[in-house]
C-alpha cells in the first residue's frame, strides 16, 4: 500500500509519502516547507499568512513529495490529510486540496488527527508495540499519552496552560536571544550556573501528571528585571544564569511528572514497556538525557524518533492514514477540519463540513 500524507496545520507546509509492504511502512519521501521567517517579525505564527501560504505552497510539496519517490499519483492507493487540530484555515487548505485530489483520482481520503500522526511515530521509527507511553512536548502542546492501539489513545495528563517549547521561545525573547527560543537557550544555558537564581516548578508536588509552565514564565521575567535592576542592564553572566535556571526547572519538571506516567502506565504491565518522546523540544539535551536515564532505571525502552519526524511533518501523517486505508475505511469528500480534536475524549464542533 503506498499513501500521500499532507499536513498544514500549523507553521510547516508538507507531504510525504509512505509505504507499507508485509507490514512494515517505509518513508519514501518527506518534504517539508517551513514559514519561520514569513512570521518572524511578529514574534507568533499569524494564522492568516500561514493560512495562505498554505494554499500557495501545499500542492508543490505533493509534487516534490511524488517527485523524489519517482512515483505518480496512479501509483498511490490513498490520500492522508490532517484534518485537526490546528489553526482552521492552514487545516482547510489541506483538506480542501486532499479531496480535489481524491475527486479527480478517485483514491480514499483518509483524515488524520495530528495528534494521533505524532503519537504513532514510534511505530514507524523504532517499531514499537501496543501499549507504550508516549510525552509530546512541543511549541502547542505537552501531554502523556498511552498509546493503546492504532485509534486508542489514554491521556495521563498534560499541561494546564502553555507549552514548553513556548516557554523557551517567550524566555529567549526575555533574554534577547534569536528564535526558535529553545536552541537558542540550550546553548546560552551551557554557559550559565542553573543554581545561583532560584526559579519555582509549579504544580511539582500535586499529584498526578498535570504540568504547568506559565508561572515559569512570570518568574523568569521577574528574576531578570531583578538582576537587570541590580547591574544597570542584563550582564552576559546573568544572562546564561537564567537560561540555565530556566532550562534546569523545565527539565525537573518533565523528569517528575515523566517518572509518575510511568508508574501508571507500567501498572498495566505491558510485555515490552516503551517510552517515547516526540515534539520539537524533545530535541533538548539535557531534557532527552534526563528522559534517558530515568527509563533505563525503570527498565523501560526509550526512544526519540530522528528530529525530521519529531516535528511536524507529513510522514506522520501518510503512516498515521495507513491503517485506516488498509482496513477499507475512508472518509467521504464531506470530510470537516476540525480546530479542536482531542484524542481521547468528544469531538468538538466541526468547521467546514458539508460540501
Ligand atoms: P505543534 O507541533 O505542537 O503544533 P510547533 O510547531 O511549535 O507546535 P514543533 O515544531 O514540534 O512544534 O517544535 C517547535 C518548538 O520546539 C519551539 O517552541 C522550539 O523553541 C522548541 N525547541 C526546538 N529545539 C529545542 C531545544 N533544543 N530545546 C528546547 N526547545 C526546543
Ligand atoms: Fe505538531
């Protein structure tokens, strides 16, 4: 079965395609076109432009895509879209040209939750098997998944405001560093002593796995008007010293609520424990290291899929959409793209349903 996966959800326009021949899936393509600098100079992702670069760039990536796997798109057998969550108007470009191309080929549309395309990554990268834990830490989101089956997902629990790749991106602001925040502060931290400013990890001692990071922010911001206070201006010293207290509460806070997921999910005394990370601040060192030695302690396989299917990606998407395919199910041309679409819980309102 070979599959097109395209994805627009958010600030990365991209298609893919994939392959699954006596069960294993294959990437054989996977373009990706990002919109980092068409935003830059709003400091966020304008939903607008990205919507509409989107719509202008989406069907060269499904060319590119087809292109490098020296494929038509007679060779495919189906069509993956993401069709939520995200921002409504990138989603619709791709749902829009995923059922032109279904209509004009006659091939099943498959939608796919974005979610669901990160969550089962692992499957595709490292082979894992029902049922692992996964942490999806991004820019947009941070929750602990149990991943049960190809459709069954538990959520444990997540964050209850920000994300922590936004953290790191509103804390590279405060400190005049370049964006993407987290690379930039990883590499600033290197320099600093992550003990000398104290900085609180909020919801540490509650119980459970719920995470919250926007009292980091707040903190972070008082502590350097504090030392900006105090030197006449942010030092280059003070400056590595936040990054790196920062960073050092992120990670203690990943590392906690991590080791409480994993008592949870190692109480349903899987044969094979798994534990995967995923999202674009699973590139993190220092986080990836914590993650690491927590599961060899635990005895639990750790994985972090290669940083091109960590972040967004169509990949994901297309392996994501392969299931579905190959079980004869598809969606009609009446698909909707959904903004809001947790995994494991209602569906909320549809957008653009009907035809
Ligand atoms: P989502 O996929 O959830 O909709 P997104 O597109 O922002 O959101 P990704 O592309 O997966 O998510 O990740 C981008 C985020 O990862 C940014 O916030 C960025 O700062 C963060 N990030 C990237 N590299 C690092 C790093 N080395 N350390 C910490 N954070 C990082
Ligand atoms: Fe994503």
């Amino acid at each position: 079965l070979t599959i097109l996966g395209i994805e627009s959800s958010c600030d990365d326009s991209a298609a893919a395609v994939v392959r699954r021949t006596e069960g294993r899936a294959t990437v054989l393509s996977s373009v990706v076109r990002g919109q980092t600098a068409l935003h830059a100079q709003f400091g966020g992702v304008v939903p607008e432009i990205a919507a509409r670069a989107h719509a202008e760039v989406l069907d060269h990536c499904v060319e590119a895509a087809l292109g490098e796997a020296g494929l038509a798109l007679s060779d495919l057998d189906g069509i993956a879209v993401t069709a939520g969550p995200g921002l409504i108007g990138g989603v619709l470009s791709g749902v829009m040209l995923a059922k032109g191309l279904s209509a004009a080929t006659g091939l099943p549309l498959i939608g796919v939750n974005h979610l669901a395309g990160h969550a089962l990554t692992p499957r595709l990268t490292d082979g894992f098997c029902f049922p692992y834990l996964m942490l999806l830490v991004s820019g947009g989101h941070c929750q602990f998944l149990v991943v049960e089956g190809e459709d069954r997902f538990r959520r444990l629990g997540g964050t209850i405001d920000d994300a922590p790749g936004e953290a790191f991106d509103k804390t590279a602001r405060l400190l005049g560093l370049p964006q993407p925040g987290g690379p930039a502060v990883e590499i600033e931290a290197r320099q600093g002593d992550a003990d000398r400013i104290a900085l609180p990890r909020p919801l540490l001692d509650r119980p459970g796995c719920d995470m919250s990071f926007s009292g980091l922010k707040t903190a972070l911001l008082r502590a350097r008007d504090a030392e900006m206070a105090a030197a006449g201006g942010l030092t280059r010293a003070a400056r590595a010293d936040l990054a790196a207290a920062f960073q050092k509460a992120v990670v203690e806070i990943l590392r906690e609520k991590t080791r409480r997921a994993l008592a949870l999910y190692l109480e349903m005394s899987p044969d094979r424990p798994a534990f995967a990370v995923a999202g674009g601040v699973a590139a993190n060192g220092p986080i990836r290291a914590a993650l690491t030695a927590l599961c060899a302690e635990a005895g639990v396989e750790f994985a972090a899929p290669p940083l091109a299917l960590c972040t967004d990606n169509a990949a994901m998407i297309a392996h994501a959409g392969l299931a579905r395919l190959a079980a004869g199910e598809a969606d009609g041309l009446d698909l909707s793209a959904r903004p809001r679409w947790p995994l494991d819980g209602e569906a909320a309102p549809m957008i653009g349903s009907g035809r």
